[in-house]
C-alpha cells in the first residue's frame, strides 16, 4: 500500500491554490495536523515561517495518490510561538551535542572567548526584530550555549530553564 500523502496549499486571492509544499504522513509522525494547528516551517531563507491550518480535506482520487490537502495561512509570528521556537531548536541542539559527546568523550570543556564589543550579557534576548540579530550576535549566543553544555557535562551547571 502507497504511503498517505500530505499536501500544504496557500490559497489565492483567485479561490485557486498554490502547492507549498509536498510530503507523507510520515513527516508528521503519522498524524495529520488539524484546523487550528500552527507549523512552523524554513521553506525559505532564516528565520521560520509560521502558518495556520485552516482547513483540510481527505482526497481519495481511485488509482492516484490520496492523502491529505491542508489550505493554510501565513501568520505573524507571537512571542510565545518564537519563544517556543527558539526553545525547540536549543533543545535539539543540545540533544545532539550529547549524543554526540556520549560517542566522543574528548569534548573541549572550556568556551571560545568571545570576540567583538558585545558579550552575552549585554544581549536584548527580547529584541525580535531580525535586523538586531546580527551574525555577531547568534554567534555570541551560539558560543554560550557551548559554554552551558560544556558546563553540564562536567556536572557544574543546570540548564538555563532549571532542568
């Protein structure tokens, strides 16, 4: 039996829609994502976009592919959203670095020094606006994420969030 397809479609200001993106259920851990749920998506360029389902729809055309056809709306990111974001892809981030320290023990403890004008302290972790977020900036952020699980693994530190 075919996998069950997953189509997301924008719709146009003609009532016609246009195919966002193609993929299987599988990508969705099987589950279809209902009217109401938000995806975030990096279809193009940095940061993510954010939609809405607003309706979906179970296509079974005999002897074709059958699936879903999700029509969504591209929403203006809110905080809580970002936040949660960032939070998922720290995660993942750190996740992987301690995988990746369980197969490679001889991980540098100690943090690159950062380098430039402005430290990690001095941050607007607030500021969502893209143009604040300079690679200088993401770089800072990124080298003190290192430091924090350089820190955990050696048992001197909790992450940020206290777990």
């Amino acid at each position: 039996m075919n996998e069950t397809v997953v189509r997301i479609y924008k719709e146009l200001p003609s009532h016609h829609f246009e195919l966002m993106i193609g993929t299987f259920l599988s990508e969705f851990g099987g589950v279809c994502p209902s009217v109401g749920d938000h995806i975030a998506t990096w279809l193009t360029g940095d940061p993510f976009t954010y939609y809405i389902v607003r309706s979906r729809c179970f296509i079974d055309a005999r002897g074709r592919d059958r699936g879903w056809a999700l029509v969504v709306h591209e929403v203006k990111p809110s905080p809580p959203l970002e936040n949660l974001l960032e939070d998922w892809l720290a995660d993942t981030k750190f996740i992987r670095e301690c995988e990746e320290s369980d197969e490679d023990e001889d991980v540098p403890v100690t943090a690159p020094a950062t380098s430039g004008a402005a430290t990690a302290e001095k941050l607007d972790r607030s500021n969502r606006d893209p143009a604040y977020w300079t690679p200088e900036r993401k770089e800072i952020l990124r080298r003190e994420r290192e430091a924090t699980v350089a820190a955990l693994k050696t048992g001197k530190t909790r992450r940020p969030n206290g777990k």
